[in-house]
C-alpha cells in the first residue's frame, strides 16, 4: 500500500480508483498490481537515437566493448542500486541490464520486466497475464522490447510505455537456465523445449518474426544449448554454442546450419554453462567449456568462415563463462573457474525433519568459510588475458579462493524465496560474463559478489593486487551477466540487485 501510493505518474490520480478496481479482483501480488498501473499511461512521445547497449552483450562487432571508462576505485563511482520492490530476495534477477538511448535502465527478474529512468525510479512494469516467470534476458530492437517466457512464450514490449504489442507461444516448457533473445533485422532468435536429459537447456532454435512474433524457421538440436546467447557475425550468420562445446554457426534468414565444430575426442560428454564470443571483426570464435570433470577447463578458437578449430588451452581451473575481445583483435579476457554447489540445506536428505534441516541451513552461514574450507576443495578461480593468435598468456590473476558450498546470496536468500514460493535460489557459476571499457580495464562480477575491476596499468605482464585491482561488494554472485554501458555508467547486476555507477 505504501509503495502503491508512493508512485507518480500524470494519469494515475484519475484512473487510480477505476484500475484499482479492476484489478485488485485478477491479480494477486503486489507486482501485477504495480505493473497494471504503471502501464496506464498515454502513448509515448517519439524517441530517436541509437541504443547505447541493446542486447546483453552490446552491439554487433563491439561484443563486451565500450569507449566509457570509470574512476580507477570503482567503489568511488557507485550512484544508486535496485531491487524488487517486494524486496532484495523476493524474486532471482536474471539480468542483464539493458541501455535504451536515453539511458534509460531495462532489467528482468523473475516477477517483473522492469525499466527505470537513469536515476533508478520506475518508468513500468510488465508481466505476463499468467504472472509467469520470465528468466531469459530480453533484447531491445527500435521502440521494443522483445522476451522470452518459461513457458515458452515470446512476447514484445513498447520500450516507452510498456504496453503489450504481441504475445505467441512457440512450445510448452523453457529450461530454467539463464537464455537470452535476440533481436536483429527483423528476426527474433529464442531457444525453446527443454532438455529432460539434462533438466536445462533447450533443443530447439527458433527464428521468429519481430512483428507479430510468427515462426519463421525451427532448427533441432542433437545436445541442448545452454545459457543461449546468439551473436552476429556480420556476414549474415549468427554463431551459438551447445553444453558440450560444440559451436554452431547459422544463417540468419533461414536457420540453415553452415557448420557445426564438435568437441574433439574424449571431451564428448563435457558440461559447460559458458559460451563463445567473437572478435570485432566477425573473423573468429572463441569457445569456453569445462571438460568432463568441470574441475578443468579448456578454450578453443574456430575460423568463421568453415569452422575450422584454430588452437586449444587447456585452463588451469574450469570454464563457466564468455571470453571477451579486445577491440584491437589480437588478446582478449577470460574468467576461469568451476561450478559451485547449491545451498546445503537443497542437499539433505528428505528425512530430515524441518527443524534439523533448519539448523543445519543456519549453522552453514553462520560458519561459512570456516566449516567448507575443511570439508571442499576450494574453487579456483583466475582471470587469464590472452593472445588470440595462439592462446598464450599474456597475464593472469588468481582471485581469492571461494571456499563455500554456494554462492555468495543464494544461502542468505534460499528461505524468503522459498517462502515466497519462488525459486530458492539463484545458482550462479564463479563468474559473470567480462567487458572492456574504453581503457581496457576488465570488470567482471565474482562468486564472491565482489565486481572486480583489473588492468595491466604498467604492462609488465603481471597484476598488482594493491594498485592494478580494484573490487566493491554487490555482496551476491552474478548468473552469466556482464556490465552494460552508456554515456556516464555501468549497470551491473548481481542474483538479487542492480547496481549503477556514474563516471
């Protein structure tokens, strides 16, 4: 009720009464009821200008690439942060921010596409009519805002008001990994079917059209895609990888594969939630994926043009997230680590009674570090900048080892959430997903829900903890999301909040 009656809008002292009405008999959270009114508003005047970060990796031929740049202590920039308004661990934020050209902030969680202006304050809300979760990242293409539900259903929104244009549905079940749409020349690219196999991913891509939401082209998958994240070559294909490795590359038009570069001999049955980048040039692929034990990684680099597999390294620690590449071309970033383990309290047995199960869950927190640094093998976790001729080192940096169960957040939240009856947790990897800003530095977000912020300043080859890093506490993990940027700021998000700093 206070948060109702804290809103502004022009339109709403008069229709208040009547929508309230309304809706108060079909809806029932407190999130259907804001997004309804928030929605109310009159047609939006014309907009123009280019989208600063359009999609969850920024623009094409520029993936993860910025010209902004942020004070050396990133701590100093922080502006504001966002949660639900039904609180930090009311929902799981999916990410990855969004820039429309006026800066303005677009961000999915669970319950609730959310924009916000450049200061934080809500612009709408949108929700499907069911009220179901939405947990892919959505794409901005001209004055809309396309997503993807986990009921399979696409669905596009008036980027400046928030009104409904289309709602279709292309199958019955998503996986509840964290997919991305993608939105370009008029195709709308989403994955769909989840993998009963793997109880994640899903095996088919589809090509929709971004007027109506109408099926253009069906492509079957032989192994889930995980994490879906389609990136344009520039040629008229766009590249995507499965669990194993495995990268496809396709056309845009009509979903036909061109090639597809399988994961060599032994690394078959590997897993990875991790994908594949391009450089700037459209000209190459690099591919991150675990091996079968995920205790190890590797990354592989594949001409574009036939799919032909350049070199591999093998990692020191697991490969969970996307390599970036420097606008040059010839080095890039990756942040290496394994997978964690869901909270504690997910891993017990059912026999348990509550109350015990209750104890054990707290009795983890409270110990954290000090009771798994004795019962697990600490999670290594590295940043590694390299030579994308050959793969070569040109720097790394161990990070601290993460010596609990499960990432930062998803212990603290596990029971709001639960007793919300929405997901408990988040299940993030070690890392979010890097970007390079217009100085090369690299900010990535941590397992430990520390963003770190690392460059070589004075090119020796190696990284001064005390004056080359720089770190400030989302105090979450992130899932696969990287720091989108506009003129003046970074939004990052972690699993329960976004956070913006301002140059």
């Amino acid at each position: 009720q206070d948060f109702v009656q804290g809103l502004t809008h022009p339109l709403l002292p008069l229709q208040l009464p009547r929508i309230m009405a309304a809706l108060v008999v079909l809806c029932s959270s407190l999130a259907c009821l804001l997004a309804a009114l928030l929605s109310a508003a009159t047609a939006a005047p014309a907009h123009s200008g280019v989208h600063y970060w359009p999609g969850a990796r920024g623009h094409v031929g520029a993936y993860m690439l910025t010209n902004e740049t942020l004070p050396r202590n990133v701590s100093s920039a922080f502006a504001w942060k966002f949660t639900h308004p039904e609180g930090r661990f009311a929902t799981v934020m999916r990410g990855n921010p969004l820039f429309d050209s006026e800066r303005n902030v677009v961000i999915v969680t669970e319950n609730g596409l959310f924009k916000l202006d450049p200061e934080g304050k809500i612009i709408w809300v949108y929700l499907l009519p069911n009220l179901m979760m939405q947990n892919v990242v959505p794409s901005i293409m001209g004055d809309t805002v396309y997503g993807l539900a986990y009921d399979a259903t696409a669905y596009a929104v008036d980027l400046w008001t928030g009104k409904e244009l289309w709602r279709r549905q292309h199958g019955v079940i998503i996986g509840g990994d964290t997919a991305y749409v993608d939105a370009y020349e008029g195709i709308l690219l989403a994955s769909v079917d989840v993998s009963p196999k793997f109880n994640g991913g899903n095996l088919r891509v589809l090509g929709l059209n971004t007027s109506d939401g109408g099926l253009l082209w069906d492509m079957k998958l032989d192994l889930p895609t995980w994490n879906f994240n389609p990136l344009h070559t520039g040629n008229g294909s766009f590249i995507f990888m499965d669990v194993s490795g495995g990268v496809y590359c396709v056309e845009h038009r009509s979903g036909k594969q061109l090639w597809y570069a399988r994961v060599p001999h032994p690394y078959e049955s590997s897993f990875t939630d991790g994908g594949v980048m391009l450089d700037p040039a459209g000209k190459t692929a690099f591919a991150c994926s675990s091996l079968d034990t995920a205790r190890y990684g590797v990354m592989r680099a594949y001409r574009i043009k036939d799919g032909e597999r350049l070199w591999e390294k093998f990692l020191p620690t697991g490969c969970t997230s996307w390599p970036v590449i420097a606008r040059t071309g010839d080095w890039g970033v990756l942040a290496a680590g394994h997978f964690v383990d869901q909270p504690l309290v997910m891993n017990l047995p059912r026999f348990l009674p509550d109350l015990v199960k209750l104890a054990l869950h707290f009795f983890s927190l409270f110990m954290g570090e000090r009771l798994w640094s004795k019962l697990m093998q600490p999670v290594h976790t590295e940043i590694i900048a390299f030579e994308t001729a050959t793969g070569a080192t040109r720097w790394s940096y161990r990070t601290p080892d993460w010596k609990r169960l499960a990432a930062k957040g998803d212990e603290e939240g596990f029971f709001e959430r639960t007793m919300r009856k929405r997901n408990g947790i988040c299940l993030p990897t070690t890392w979010g997903t890097p970007t390079l800003s217009g100085d090369d530095t690299v900010y990535v977000g941590h397992v430990s829900g520390l963003l770190y912020a690392v460059k070589d300043h004075n090119g020796d080859g190696r990284i001064d903890p005390d004056t080359e890093v720089s770190t400030f506490d989302m105090d979450a993990a992130p899932l696969p999301n990287n720091p989108a940027w506009a003129p003046g700021m970074m939004a990052v998000a972690s699993c329960d909040t976004l956070f913006v700093f301002k140059s």
